[in-house]
C-alpha cells in the first residue's frame, strides 16, 4: 500500500471521501468512550481489596510496637519506609511517609523551597526573579502546572529515546534563574522512556550556575513494568548525586497509587540526610504524623519489593491486553499511511502518540465529536502547547478492551482525515 505522502491529489481526495463516510457511521453509533486520564481499572483496585481485613484482630500494631491508630512515628512506620526504601533503592533512613498522594509531596516540596529556601539557597525561591524550572517535553501536565502555579517560567526539553536532551540541559543550567528539573525517569509519562545510565550520571554531575538546583525525580512508574522478563530501571540517584559532589541535588518522590489504591494508597519522598533534616524540621510544623493505618495495611498486604514485584505482575496481566489492542489497531490503520509514530512501552501507564504535524488537536476535537474523549491535544507541554500540533496521550488502562479497539479505530480513522486536509493544504 502507498504511504499518503506518495499518493496523488485524486487519490487522497477519493479516501477522504471514503473515510469521511466512515466516521459519520461511527458519529451516528452515539459512542461514549473514555481514553484520558492514566486511571487503573476496577479490576486493577480490586487486587488490593482486602487490604484493611486483619487490622483490628491483629491490634494495629506496627512491627515496633507503634499503635497505628495513635500519634508517632512523624516518618512513617520502619517496615513500610523499608518497603518504598528497596523499591527506590535507598536505605529507610532516607525515606519518609507521606499521605495518599506523591503530587502533594511535590508540591509542598517546592513550596518549602519557595518559602524557606533550600538548605544552599542564597534566599527563599520567592524572591529568585526569572525563575525557571527545566520540562522534558512531552511530560506529565500536573507537573508543568505545579511549577507555572509556582511562579516560574516553563522550560521545554526534548526528551530523547534515553531521557531529557543531555546537550541542552547541561546548556540551559548555566542560567542561574534555572533552579531545577521534572524526571520521570522509568517509563515517563507519556513517552514510556526509561532514563539511560549516562542521562542519569550527566544529570548527577553537571555543573549548575544555582547553588540550590533540584532535581524532582518522580518514579511514580518505577515497578511498573508490563514484561516482567525484561523490567528496566535506573542507578540510584541519591548515590549518584552524592558519588558526583552534589548530594543535594535530589528529591525522590514515589507512592502506591498504581499498585494498590488511586489517590487511596501511601506516598514518600526520599532524600539524603541534610536535606531530610531540614524537611523533618518544616513537616514537624506542618503536621503530627501520616496515616500509618493505611501503611500497615499496606505493609501486611505487601510486606517487601518482592511482595509489590508479585502484585505488579497481577496488574501486567490486566494492562497487557489492553495495550496490546491500543498498539493492534494503530498498526493495522496507520503505519502504512506514514503519517504518526508511536511509543511501543515496556511499562508505565501510556502510549505516546505523534500525528502529522499540526493536526493534533483536529483529531481530539473530531473525535470528541463522535464520542470519544482523549487527553487534551497540548496537555504533555508546557502551558498546553504543543508548537508543533504533534502528541496525543493515550491512556488505555481504564477503558475496557473492545472500548479500547473502538476508540483506537475513531482516533486512526481521525488522523488519515485531518492528515490527508493537511497534505491538500500544503500542497
Ligand atoms: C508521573 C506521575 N507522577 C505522579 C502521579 C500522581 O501520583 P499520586 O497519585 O501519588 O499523587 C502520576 C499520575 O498519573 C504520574 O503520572
């Protein structure tokens, strides 16, 4: 078959009429189908159902002896900061326990540093003018708005096949206004990359012109692998900031929102000891201590990184099929027109999509019309937008396998169209 670059005029015009009519049969089905947010599926929750069975019986008492249901423990109980502490590849000492969400952890992350500063700041980041915050592009949206709500200017980075532009990081860290970077180092949001070795050596060993720049290392994904056979990963990044002269550099941020409960589960941020100290002194403040009935709940269900590996299959087994369909349907509609790439990931949550240039947000809006609902065209960029009209998120967890292959069909059926408007334009 011709790719759509090396048909004639006629030819694409007599497909488009071809198309056209397909989509107003799909228009006409009244279809409401959902592929937006990287949300697991009921089947996926219901593997951690059970979680808070035993409790009571067992008298809500942590391995030390701490009672759950009381005030201690500001940091967490031991045997579940030892779970997030293998898991990260840290030790406990660097862990501590948050609530339910690691995006709240960021946030308040950034805002000590807004506030108070970081332990080598010169002065509090409200008062740094121009500041700036490094952005892998395509990224994760709540990422971006974190830091835009904060008051610094978006930087976008390409991101490449082994993580963030290494060129242009070490290039654009000279500017002292730039305090720090988003990393999603294993199976990015939504590239599914994970960071090489040598993206995660340049990034702990560059030079900075801020004394007080860091890095954000969400590993929101870091045992999310949809091949146990072949899991990936990355080196430890506090010992790599810490072997390259820059112990500071880094905050790691991780939470069981995708192995157990959304927005229901336990979150942590890992750090080296100086920083932890000045975290411990403002959290201490902020509040007595987290929820630690639900880190023993989820300390019993998942007592270790063997444990979490084990469930993290159970949920592979859910995914698979789903991204298997999703990748399907793309190959069978689109990779003989030539006209989109796409990511084909080893884990995380998401299938990145690359249309023609300058049609991305056509296809989301033509397939919201016929009632199928994608994430926003621009949200994996800095302010919602994307220069070049280029990337659509897929996120195929949710929606259910034949709601997966419809979707999948509408949005293919969606990008010949507007690819084909476009080659006529340009033409
Ligand atoms: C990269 C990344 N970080 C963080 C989160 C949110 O994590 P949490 O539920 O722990 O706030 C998500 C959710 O999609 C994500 O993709």
């Amino acid at each position: 078959m011709k790719t759509f670059a090396e048909m004639s005029a006629e030819e694409l015009k007599s497909l488009r009429v071809e198309l056209a009519g397909k989509y107003d049969e799909y228009k006409a089905m009244n279809l409401s189908l959902d592929m937006t947010r990287g949300k697991p599926a009921a089947e996926q929750l219901n593997l951690s159902n059970g979680m808070y069975e035993g409790l009571e019986e067992t008298g809500f008492k942590s391995a030390t002896g701490v009672d759950v249901r009381n005030y201690g423990a500001p940091m967490g109980i031991d045997e579940m900061r030892e779970v997030f502490a293998e898991i990260l590849d840290t030790k406990k000492e660097n862990v501590f326990l948050g609530n339910s969400s690691s995006l709240t952890m960021m946030f308040d992350c950034m805002m000590r540093a807004m506030v108070f500063g970081e332990i080598d700041s010169d002065s509090p980041w409200y008062e740094v003018h121009n500041k700036k915050w490094l952005c892998p592009v395509p990224g994760y949206d709540r990422h971006f708005r974190v830091t835009e709500t904060l008051g610094f200017e978006l930087i976008p980075v390409p991101m490449t096949e082994d993580g963030p532009d290494m060129d242009k990081v070490e290039e654009l860290v000279k500017d002292p206004g730039v305090l720090g970077i988003w990393c999603v180092p294993v199976y990015s949001n939504p590239d599914g990359c994970v960071y090489s070795k040598e993206v995660c050596n340049r990034l702990a060993k560059m030079e900075t012109a801020a004394p007080d720049f860091r890095i954000y290392w969400d590993n929101a994904y870091v045992v999310h692998h949809l091949f146990t056979e072949e899991e990936k990963g990355v080196p430890d990044m506090l010992k790599l900031c810490e072997d390259a002269g820059h112990p500071n550099r880094v905050y790691e941020f991780a939470s069981t929102s995708k192995i157990t409960f959304a927005g229901a589960g336990v979150s942590a941020i890992a750090c080296n000891a100086d920083n932890m100290a000045s975290l411990k002194k403002i959290c201490g403040v902020q509040q007595i201590c987290s929820n630690k009935v639900n880190q023993l709940a989820h300390v019993r269900m998942l007592p270790n990184k063997e444990a979490v590996i084990e469930q993290m299959k159970k949920h592979a087994e859910l995914i698979r099929p789903k991204f298997d369909m999703t990748l399907k349907v793309l190959n069978e509609e689109l990779a003989d027109a030539g006209i989109a790439k796409w990511t084909n990931p080893t884990g995380g949550y998401f299938i990145s999509l690359n249309v023609y240039p300058g049609t991305a947000s056509k296809i989301v809006s033509m397939c919201k019309d016929a009632g199928v609902a994608l994430t926003p065209s621009g949200a994996t960029f800095p302010y919602g937008i994307d220069p070049d009209d280029i990337n659509i998120r897929l996120a195929p967890t949710f929606p259910t396998v034949e709601d997966i292959e419809k979707a999948t069909r509408i949005l293919s059926l969606c990008a010949k169209i507007t690819a084909i408007d476009k080659i006529s334009e340009e033409a």
